[in-house]
C-alpha cells in the first residue's frame, strides 16, 4: 500500500488504479490492521522527524556565533533588534511591557492515552541514546531490544481508552505537557534571553525578566457547548492545575535545599534574610532546629512549610504565590549580595521564573458560555 501510495503522488494513474483495487479487496479485518499500521508508524516516523529536528537545532548551534547565530533562534531574534538600532533600554522597556499568553485547549483529534505517550517517550529516549553516547556493542544492541520491544507492545496496546474521555481526563491529558516540558523549558528560554542581552547589548548580570509567557486553558471551563462543564467540574479542573503548580514548587524547594547548604560561618549572611527569618523563625522555630547555622536552608524550610499547607488546605502561604515569588526574589538576592551571584542565578532564578509565571494556579482557566445563555440570563435580569 506504501510503495503504490508514494508512485501516486508521483503521478501514477496505474498505481492509483492497483492502490484502489487492493484496498477494495481487503476484509474489514486487514482494513483494521492496515488502519493500525500506518497509525503506529506515522507515531514512530513523527517521533523520528522529531528527534532529528532537535540534533540538526543542536548541530547548528554548536557552530552559531554571535555574528551569525542560529536561525529562528532566541539569539537571532535580539541580533535583529541590535543591527535596527535598539538600545538596552528599548529592550527592556519592550519586555517589561511584552504579554504573549498561551491557550491550552482540548481537540478530540488529538486524544492519546497516557500509557502510549509514555511508550513513545521512552522509545525517544532509547533513539536519543543511540545517537547521542558513545555506547559499547553490548549497551548499544540492549537499547535495540529495547525500542523493538516498546514497538511490539505499543502495536498490542489499544489505542483509546476503554470509556470516553470525560472533561477532567482532558484536563489531565493537558497537565501532562506542563510537568513534561513547559514548567521545565520556560526557564532555559528566558535564560536565552538573558544571554542575548548580554551578547548583544553589554548587560552582563541583567536583573530577573518579567514573566514573557504566561499561559491559560478553555479545558473544564468552556461550557460553550458543552454541558458537561459543570462548576464542580470547573473547580476540580483549577484544583487539579494547582496541584501541579505546587507540586513543581515543592521541586523546587526540595532541590534549593540540597544546594544552598551555606554554612553562616563561610559565607555573609546579608541583613535582608535575618530580617526574614526573625520573624518567621519565631513562628517556626523547626526550621533553625532542622538546619542550624544554614540561614538559606531555613529560610527555604518555611517555604516548602507555606507551600505544603497550600497544596494540603492545611493553611496558606504567607502573601500566597505573590509571597512565594517574593521569597524567592529575597533569596536570589541575598545571595548575590554574599557574593554566590552564579548560585543565585544557576539554581534559585529558575525556580523563581516558575513562580512568576504558574503561581499557584499554574494556567488561567477562561470561562466561555453558549451566547443563548447569556441572552436568557440578560433577559431574565430586565425583565
């Protein structure tokens, strides 16, 4: 079916004739093979296209320069700006003032169960391997058996799940994206353009960007249409964003405190963080006899506390997730002033990003009701 497919669209009218025959002469049995075929190889070609876009981005930025970097790129962007004229204020000032806001919506063309994107993101990984380390014979036919085995088990999975999918499953089809990649890569794009300022505009150690994209989602709350979008589903879908919201947060913080163990005996401890930690610390006081002498590790204590009373309804971060942001701020701050710049700007900046831009809520839940409704209650309000 594949070769007389692709001596049609070379212009073939005798291939498209055969290719008519065949499938005309297929049991309904072979057509639903034949249909499961090309959809898992389509899923593996689409898999392999997209593999060999991000080494070819890789390859090409390896020998970018600030003269010529890479096309489409962060970097080329802002190399824009510089050759039109734009100064460093311009720039910020443009981004101060930039708004991109990203909708997430459901398409029912596009469902694909948890379990199959899982076996796709493990067969990448397996590809990605192969390409890139520089493997023994034995680790290198391991990973062979390993793809032919994820293919095997993906052609005997079933494709959709057993019932339809309710609103809160796409809520959660949605989620996957963000603990996958979003809430990872927002903070390494605007470190790209943190570099790009610094390459092209003489800011070495810009301040901390504003949040450049922020993102919103019609999932659970576009009733337009749907009935099935109820206010409990409206609140279990927000619910849901903030559990992951929280739970990148609580990722966060458990990574800061492995990393910032500054003992206050080898390091400044800037006046700014006494100031904070007096007062919480009286409140608190587990933190100073958790972490003794590591002001930024008790300080980042009561913030996995503030963060844990959020995500259990135990209690609320103080000044909620513009307080956690604030904290976060502080922290880079302090740590800049005491002379650890790089661990600021390596290890609490991203995390601080994060909290700029999900908050708390992670993604704005638009709302969008069916124009007859809005009719009837404007009726009703003037009768």
């Amino acid at each position: 079916v594949r070769q007389l497919t692709k001596q049609v669209r070379g212009g073939s009218t005798q291939a498209g004739s055969q290719l008519g025959e065949l499938i005309s002469s297929l049991s309904r049995s072979e057509c639903n093979l034949l249909i499961r075929a090309f959809g898992t190889y389509f899923q593996l070609v689409n898999l392999a296209e997209e593999i060999h876009r991000v080494r070819v981005n890789r390859e090409r930025e390896a020998v970018a320069t600030s003269n010529e970097p890479r096309a489409e790129s962060v970097m080329a962007a802002f190399r824009v700006l510089l050759d039109e004229g734009w100064s460093v204020t311009e720039v910020r000032n443009f981004l101060d003032n930039l708004d991109v806001q990203l909708t997430i919506t459901a398409h029912p063309t596009e469902v694909k169960r948890y379990t199959v994107r899982l076996k796709l993101e493990r067969i990448a990984q397996a590809v990605r391997s192969l390409a890139e380390r520089d493997l023994s014979p034995t680790s290198r036919q391991l990973l062979m058996a390993e793809i032919r085995a994820e293919i095997a088990t993906l052609w005997q999975t079933r494709e959709l799940p057993a019932d339809k999918p309710r609103v809160i499953d796409e809520a959660k089809s949605a989620l996957y994206y963000f603990r996958r990649s979003i809430l990872s890569e927002l903070p390494r794009i605007l470190a790209d353009v943190e570099q790009a300022i610094g390459s092209y505009f003489g800011a070495d150690s810009p301040a901390a960007l504003p949040p450049l994209v922020r993102f919103r989602s019609w999932i659970g709350g576009d009733r337009d249409g749907n009935p099935l979008v109820s206010p409990e589903v409206f609140s279990e879908a927000l619910a849901l964003q903030s559990k992951v919201a929280l739970g990148s947060a609580l990722a966060d913080m458990d990574g800061l405190v492995q990393r910032l163990s500054l003992w206050e005996d080898r390091t400044e401890v800037p006046a700014l963080l006494r100031e904070k930690l007096a007062g919480r610390l009286a409140e608190l006081p587990g933190a100073r006899e958790r972490f003794p002498d590591e002001p930024f590790r008790q300080l980042i204590w009561l913030m996995h506390h503030g963060l844990n009373a959020e995500l259990h309804g135990t209690g609320r971060y103080p000044g909620g997730s513009e307080g956690f942001a604030s904290d976060l701020a502080l922290l880079e701050e302090a740590l800049s002033e005491g002379g650890n710049s790089w661990a600021a700007r390596a290890f609490v900046r991203p995390a601080l990003y994060r909290a700029r831009t999900f908050g708390f809520h992670l993604a704005a839940l638009d709302t969008r009701e069916n124009s007859a409704v809005h009719e009837r209650v404007i009726a009703d309000l003037l009768a």
